[in-house]
C-alpha cells in the first residue's frame, strides 16, 4: 500500500482524536524515521518522549524478543520473573519503596491520585481528598487526571460533569498556602511542565511547596511522566532540585517504545493500596518490563546522563545563534524555543519538509531527541531545524 491508501484506510476506520501531520513513518532505526516513499527524516521527538533508545536498539529489541519466546502475558494473580527483576530494579535505582506497573502515564497518575486519598481517608478519615495541581500543568486524559490538569482548554463543556477534588494555582507560594484548607490531601506538579509550553519550575518555589506539605502532612505527587528516565540530565527531573516526593509517577521513555506506567511511593505509603484497592489486566506485562528493565540498564548510568547534559546545553547553544530565535527553556534534553514571528506548528510543518521532526508545546517548538543521539545526528538534525526556523 501507498501512504494515501494508507490515510484513506486510517481516516474511515479510526475516531478523528488526533490533528495528524501528513506523514507517515513505515520503519525507523537510531535516530532515523523513514516514510513510505523512502524519504528519511532526523526525528527529534522521540515519539513524545518514548523511543528513548531510539528505534530498534538491538539490544531492546533482542530483550524484548527473548521474553515474547518465553512468556508473553499471565495475570497478576501469578508471579512472573521478568516483572519480579523489573520492580526490584526500578525501586532500587529510584530509592522508592513500591511500585504499581500499568500501561500509561495516565493510569500512573491515576494511582497517585488514589493513593494520596486512601492515606489521607486512612489517617484523617472522611473529607480529606483535594489535591492542588498548578495551571499549565498536563496530567492526562482520563476523567481524573484531565481534571487534575490545569488548563481550561482542555475542560471543555462536552465532558461535563468533571471529578471534584481538584484546585489549580499558579505556580506562588502564597497562593497555595491560601489555597490549603482542611479538605486538602497533596500537591502534584510536574518539574518542566512539558504539554503546557516547557515550563521548568523555579527550585525556591518547589522546595517551598515541599516544606509546606510536610508541615501540612500533605503528600507532594511529582508527574515525571515526560521528564523521567534520564530525559532532564538526571534520571529522574526532581533530583535536579534536590527534593524526596512521597510518590511519583513515570511512564514514555520507561518502555522503551512499549506501553508502561509506573507510580513509585516511599516506604510510608507502601501498604496504602491494599489487594483489590487498585489493578491493571496489562500491568506488569513480561514483554513490557523485559524491555523496561533494559531500558533501565542503559540510562541509569552516571556516564551516559553526563552525555545527555552535555548535549542538551550543545543544542541550546547551537539554536540560540539561530536567527528569529527569541528564547530558549528546558532542561537536559527536553527543549522548548519560542521562534519570533512564528508558531511552533509553522516551524514543524516546514521541518518535515526539511526532513527532520519536532513537537510543539503550546506557541513554542519542543525537542525530545532520543537521549542516546550523536553529535552528528544532532548537528544535522539542528540544519534542518535552523532552515525551518530562519525561513
């Protein structure tokens, strides 16, 4: 088939939720995505953060292969080793006590709004069960975390009524000490507020919201969704700021390019979500982790963040020269640029022209190259990326 068959074939057969580019990806490998008449493109997204090997690392692939022979799925109700290894691995390389495995950032999410409830109705009992989120915030599209979510244009009238039991506030001290009453359970917040425009928050304003929750005894939930997994320089964004959440949650790059979420909590919260309090059919899936789990192995890894630092602040160096460049935002390798005169949407569409693919976060163009991307790559891709800007 060719790539209009193909668009023919998705635009009858699939619900219209996404504002699709006209292009179509049939295989990539490394840093590379190649359509379906053979043209080749740099990709700079990762596929939102995901592919953070890029595609088809042998070494993923061959993981996840060897387990598909082995065992594909089994309920929860059964052990698994390939699970068994991965939460083990993953709780000890964060400093987290537990973990709940499901298939997105979303359903983590989900359970991070879950648990701060339960510990809160645990201890205090009824009406404890608000949690303050921030606007410009992105927690997801379920019915909870869209509502968690900070951004009126995504709460539109068609989805009402929206889940009670959320309070956004802008990103101020005082506002959120105003905003605390004895109905509040926790605070969530992203540490780059990625959909929401690549908004890094201030490290004063975080460990402020942080002291403020323990003297509150208030859980602090941190979406790591997108800036997890080595994505920040770090492999996980908070530790840039010095703080220890009570929960966080992971998801995109944590797979490798396989469906996974994960919300990890501290040894106080360990037994809070007791049997038949929460559950996932996929969750845990022995492929997914198999890949996770070499994943993990390769990011978790002083040299290579090292690296991904290194070439997040070359690639904010290199586009600042960029002319109608106006300012740059972000940490490590997850960059937002705001371009004088034009919408990250313009600059992307010319970009796949160009041959090289980037996101937009708001107004603004956003990269998520894949964290193990050369300088090579990275100065072609950056070519295309400055004639698609400065035209």
């Amino acid at each position: 088939m060719n790539f209009e068959q193909i668009k023919e074939i998705n635009n009858s057969s699939a619900m219209p939720t996404y504002g699709r580019y006209d292009l179509g990806i049939a295989s990539g490998k490394g840093t590379v995505a190649t359509d379906f008449d053979g043209k080749e493109y740099i990709d700079f997204t990762s596929g939102i953060g995901v592919n953070c090997l890029g595609y088809a690392d042998e070494g993923w692939a061959d993981a996840v292969s060897s387990q598909a022979h082995k065992l594909s799925h089994i309920s929860n109700l059964y052990y698994t080793d390939a699970t068994a290894l991965f939460t083990d691995k993953l709780t000890k390389a964060t400093g987290f006590s537990k973990v709940f495995l499901g298939n997105s950032g979303a359903e983590a999410n989900e359970c991070a709004i879950k648990i701060a409830r339960k510990y809160s109705f645990d201890k205090y009992g009824e009406g404890r069960y608000e949690i303050i989120t921030l606007l410009s915030s992105f927690h997801g599209r379920t019915m909870s975390t869209l509502t968690a979510t900070g951004q009126d244009a995504l709460h539109p009238d068609c989805f009402a009524p929206y889940n009670a039991g959320f309070v956004y506030c802008e990103k101020d001290i005082e506002q959120i000490k105003a905003a605390i009453s004895d109905k509040t359970c926790a605070v969530m917040m992203e540490m780059i507020q990625g959909e929401g425009g690549v908004i890094p928050l201030e490290k004063d304003f975080v460990n402020e919201v942080c002291a403020l929750a323990k003297e509150k005894d208030l859980l602090v939930i941190i979406d790591e969704v997108q800036t997890g997994i080595g994505r920040t320089g770090k492999l996980l964004a908070h530790e840039n700021y010095g703080i220890k959440p009570d929960v966080v949650t992971l998801a995109k790059g944590l797979g490798g390019g396989l469906p996974i979420g994960a919300c990890l909590c501290s040894e106080a919260l360990g037994g809070v979500m007791s049997a038949g309090t929460h559950g996932s059919t996929f969750g845990g899936n022995p492929i997914v982790c198999a890949g996770a789990s070499y994943v993990l192995d390769k990011v978790n890894n002083e040299a290579f963040l090292e690296n991904v630092r290194a070439n997040g602040e070359y690639i904010r160096e290199k586009v600042s020269a960029f002319k109608n460049v106006k300012s740059i935002r972000g940490m490590g390798m997850m960059i937002g640029i705001e371009v004088e005169g034009k919408t990250g949407a313009d600059v992307v569409k010319k970009g796949i022209d160009n041959g090289i693919i980037c996101l937009t976060a708001k107004t603004l163009v956003r990269l998520l190259p894949p964290l193990n991307i050369t300088r090579e790559e990275i100065d072609l891709g950056l070519e295309r990326l400055k004639s698609a800007i400065e035209e």
